[in-house]
C-alpha cells in the first residue's frame, strides 16, 4: 500500500430518497478533503467516492407506487444524485451503483469467501437459521421493543411487521472481543470521542448475530450459494467501498485500500463502526484508518421532514447563490461532527456577511488599490506584515487532518478581518495624496501577498473563486506546486493584476 494516498469515501445514499441538503452537507466536506488532498499530494494520490445504494424491499416498494420497474426507478434517482454534485461542483472520482455489475460481483465473492470462513472460536462465519423479529422496512433492520416508541420506529413513525424468515446469519457476536480491543486502541479509530465511546457502550451490551439475507426479497443480489435467498442491502451496501476500486486484484485497491476515512452520519454508525469492521475481520481484509461520524442538523430548529416541507434541495441553493456560495453556506452552519442547527433565514445574511463583504470586498478593495497606486503590478516589495502566514497554514493543515473544516473556515476569515483592519490602519488612500509611494508599494505588496495566500486557502471550499482570485493574480494551479502555494513571498514582483468584476453579487 502507498502510504502518501487518501482515499476518502461518502456513505453511498439510498435512492429510496431524493438528494437533499442533509445528503449534500456530507459529500461537501468529504469533497473540500478530496480537494485540499490533492492540492496537497498531488491528483493521482487521492480517490474520493461517492454513489448509491439501489437494493432492497424498500426501493422495490417505492419503484412499485411510481409505476416503475426497480431498474428503471433506481437509474433515475441516481441520475438526480450525479446531477447535482456535478451543479454543486462535486470532484468526485467514482460513482459507485450497487445495480452494477463490477460491485455485484464483489459482494458475491466476499459472500463465498465468509461461507468457507471460520471465526476466532473456530465456528462457521456463516450459518443458516430462523429468526421472529420485529423489522421496520423504512430502516431496513430488525428492531427490538426497546428500540421502539410507542410501538413505532422512532425515524419512520410506523409499527414495524413481525417476520419469520429463515435466512442466512454472519456470527457477530463470536468477534465481540476482537472489535473491543481494536476500537479501544485506536487501531480501528472511530472519530469523533464520543462516536467511539458510543460504539463502545454498544458492543458492552453485548452483541447479536444478524440476518445478512432475505428471503422473499426479489430486488437483491442473489446469494451464490443459495437462489431462493437475496443479500441483506446493508451487507450489499457496505462492500461498495472496496468494490468500487477494484477488490481484490486491481492496482487501484493496492494502492488506495485501506480507506483514509469514511465519512458518515449516525443513524448508520452500528452498520460501519461494527458490521463493516466484523465483515472485514472475518474475509481478513485489512481496515479502514478512521470513520468519522457526523451528527443531525435541524432546518431553522426544526427536524428536516417531507411532511413539514422543509427538505432543501441543493439545486435552490445553487440556483440562488451559485455553486461555491452553496458550498459555503451548507457547511458554515456549525462545527462538523456535532449536531447542529443550519438557520435558513440567515443564509442571505452570512452570504453578504463572509462572501460578497467579506471574501469578494476584500479582493476587490485590494486589486482596485494595485490598479490606483501601483499601475496594476505587483509592487517590487518583499512580504513584511505582522501577519504569520507560516503558522496559518499550519494550522489549516492540521485542521483538516482533524476534520475540523468549520475552525478552518474561521481561521481563514480572521485572515480577512486581519486585512480589512490592516487597510483601515494604514490608510494607502492618504499615502496616495501624499504621494508616499515607497510606503503605498509595501503596503500594496503585503496585500496582494495575503491575497494570494488566501486564494489558495480557500480552494477547497470554493474552488471556482479561488480560481478567479489567482487568475487575476496572475497565478495559477498548473505552475504553482503546494510549497511554492504556501510559502510567504512568492508573489512575483512586477506581474500584472487585475481587479474584474465582484466576485459575489450582493443580496
């Protein structure tokens, strides 16, 4: 395995659901890692990946009230998903759909692989029983009483149906200690602290073997080692991640596998932080680095709902703020990996506040400077402001290390408070009256500089304005490597700018 890779994955959304902007809020930060990644190590050492989950009795049910064949149902939703990462500048570099055949192939090969496998008690990994239990098909699992309130599924408001199936079983509860041991340690890292505590608390309840097929499922693959029995959707699912690059043969799994991390919401935490990590024990595939676990957002306080009509569509967003300020405001809300409030009725007042006033003034007001009093060139200066640009990208780097994307964003409009401080300190308005050129040019030369750095501070976020920021610097990616981006005084002295138009129209 290539040590200096990231590989960066989404949970694969179920197409049973439209794309939102609770789905959208984790492909943005898994896309603003993917995009710092491979700002820093280069295009070819990262693979972000995304898709959707198209299997089971649910989306079969949804296909059947559309009048649709499941096939047909899943390709259209699908192609909802791809279409709006692509408007809300998603550079993700698959799609994984559990319909194809590359992944279906895997999973019947993972399948065939835990049959002949024995667990750490030397038991069969596998093994066929019958179960009575509660399920919930809007879950798609089994639920105990104490799961439910008032006798329905807390997420889905419904009783859920008594079944009795006899399905094929994968012996969780003989790899109890094993899991313990590696989540405590570390060497399965579940982030942030209280996800794993969390996790912890749960295998100290002890756990259950569960179903991994069904038995009057149609829309599933088949198991290969019995036909009249389809694979569980979770089990299908969670093997996108090492179908999708390739398993077990392909140079792409060598070299990206294990996962850098997977990012996920909660509500599926047990199915990645101890199904994926049994699964994966058992066929002696080695783990994933880390799963982050994200919390719930409400919209404006209350819980996103269908029912209450409060579900956004990123579509809106782009089509109201375009793509960058869509980004921005999805993921500004509050700090990622906690639960949090996304204010909807504010979205026009921090777009004004940090992008057209912030951001887009500050670039404007600087560029307008270097055409005034510096001809519109980079003034013969060296970089000499009471600003530690060193110790910001430091910062930033660690920052997203630990997935902590909204105390970047902080940090990077502090550097603009800075500036707009820095301007109103050193007035160049009156050292252009006094003609003070030699004193213009070393403050116009600081600027541009700090405008730079944050051309590059903000490309992962908002890749398009970074764009527009460096152009009119006269600075681009494809001549400008990660150490030249960073290092404090590379503007080069004499380069024309330009100021172009506002970068984010006012609201």
């Amino acid at each position: 395995m290539e040590k200096n890779k990231f590989y960066i994955t989404t949970p694969i959304y179920y197409v049973n659901d439209r794309p939102h902007i609770g789905h959208a809020y984790t492909t943005v930060i898994a896309d603003v890692l993917a995009r710092y990644n491979r700002f820093k190590i280069g295009s070819d050492k990262v693979w972000f990946l995304t898709g959707t989950d198209e299997h089971g009795a649910k989306v079969a049910q949804s296909a059947e009230a559309e009048g649709k064949e499941p096939q047909a149902f899943v390709d259209e939703i699908s192609e909802e998903y791809k279409n709006k990462w692509e408007k809300l500048n998603i550079s993700y570099d698959d799609f994984i759909r559990t319909t194809e055949a590359r992944h279906e192939t895997v999973v019947k090969e993972i399948l065939t692989k835990l049959k002949s496998a024995k667990t750490p008690q030397g038991k069969d990994v596998i093994f066929k029983d019958t179960y009575e239990g509660l399920y919930c098909v809007g879950c798609e699992a089994y639920k105990k009483e104490e799961d439910l309130e008032d006798g329905k599924c807390p997420d889905h408001g419904k009783a859920p149906e008594t079944l009795s199936e006899e399905n094929w079983y994968f012996r969780l509860s003989d790899y109890t200690d094993e899991l313990k041991q590696k989540i405590e340690s570390d060497e399965i890292k579940i982030l942030p602290a209280d996800k794993k505590k969390e996790v912890l608390s749960f295998i100290a309840q002890g756990l259950e073997d569960i179903a991994i097929s069904r038995a009057n499922v149609d829309w599933g693959i088949p198991v290969p080692f019995d036909k009249e029995q389809t694979i569980y959707v979770w089990v299908d699912a969670l093997i996108n991640y090492i179908s999708a690059i390739g398993y077990p043969d392909d140079e792409k799994f060598k070299k990206f596998w294990p996962a850098n991390v997977h990012l996920l919401a909660k509500d599926i935490l047990k199915f990645h932080c101890i199904i994926w990590p049994a699964m994966l024990l058992a066929a002696e595939i080695e783990q994933p680095k880390e799963l982050f676990v994200h919390g719930y957002f409400t919209l404006s306080g209350k819980k996103m709902s269908k029912t209450l009509g409060n579900v956004i569509d990123p579509d809106e967003l782009v089509e109201e703020y375009g793509a960058d300020a869509a980004r921005y405001l999805i993921i500004s809300q509050f700090v990622f990996g906690q639960d949090g409030n996304v204010k909807v009725d504010e979205f026009p007042i921090k777009y004004n506040a940090d992008l057209a006033n912030g951001i887009g003034n500050l670039a404007s007001r600087v560029l307008s400077m270097a055409e005034k009093y510096c001809e519109g060139k980079v003034p013969d200066k060296k970089f000499d402001a009471d600003l530690d640009l060193k110790k910001i990208w430091q910062k930033i780097d660690k920052g997203f290390s630990d997935y902590k994307i909204f105390e970047n964003l902080k940090e990077i409009w502090e550097v603009i408070r800075w500036s707009d401080t820095y301007i109103d300190e050193t007035k160049p308005w009156v050292l252009g009256k006094e003609s003070k050129q030699e004193e213009l040019d070393q403050i116009i030369y600081n600027l541009l500089e700090i405008l730079r750095h944050l051309g590059w501070l903000i490309k992962p976020i908002l890749p398009e304005t970074s764009d527009e920021i460096l152009k009119r610097l006269g600075e681009s990616e494809s001549d400008c490597s990660y150490s030249d981006a960073i290092a404090v005084g590379k503007i080069k002295s004499g380069t024309k700018v330009e100021k172009g138009e506002a970068l984010f129209a006012r609201k």
